[in-house]
C-alpha cells in the first residue's frame, strides 16, 4: 500500500522447482498482480497484470546457483498497454 499515491498493490502467484539432472534445475512460475488506485477522479484505471517467469539454473558447489531468467508480462486490463505482452529478462548470481 503506497499511501502518499493511494495505491493498493496486491498479487500472487505460483511456481515449481524441477530437477533436470544433478546440477541443473528449472524454474517456472505465473504471478498475478493488480494495482487499485484510490482516487477515481484522476482518470487512472485500475491495472491487472499476468506475469509467466522462467528461470534456469546451475549450482555450482553447496552454496552458489547461477540462475537466467525471463519473463512475459500480459496486462489484462487497465494501462496503456491493455491485451499487449511486454517481454522481460533478469539474471542474477
């Protein structure tokens, strides 16, 4: 909740951890997330968004996963980009 903008932000999602050998394992995951602003009479629409995440990745030893991910998020409704995909990608070590 963001009070200084009115903004109640609330999501959830769901996702797996699957082994595909001894080192390597992959990650999907859904997530949905909804944005509700407090004030109507600013002309914002509430926004609706499916976030589809995959993640792959490597351990190295007991304590390191290398990890690559990407991502697709589908806003459903509300936003300047409602029914249109935009495609996103995050790595990290």
């Amino acid at each position: 909740m963001d009070v200084a903008r009115a903004l109640l932000i609330y999501d959830a999602g769901v996702g797996g951890h699957l082994r595909v050998g001894r080192s390597l394992f992959f990650e999907p995951g859904v997530h949905y997330s909804r944005t509700n602003h407090a004030t109507e009479a600013s002309g914002t629409r509430d926004e609706q968004q499916l976030h589809y995440l995959a993640q792959v990745g490597l351990r190295l030893g007991n304590k390191v996963d290398l990890l690559a991910a990407a991502g697709v998020r589908h806003t459903l409704a509300g936003g300047a980009l409602a029914g249109c995909g935009r495609v996103r990608g995050r790595g990290r070590l």
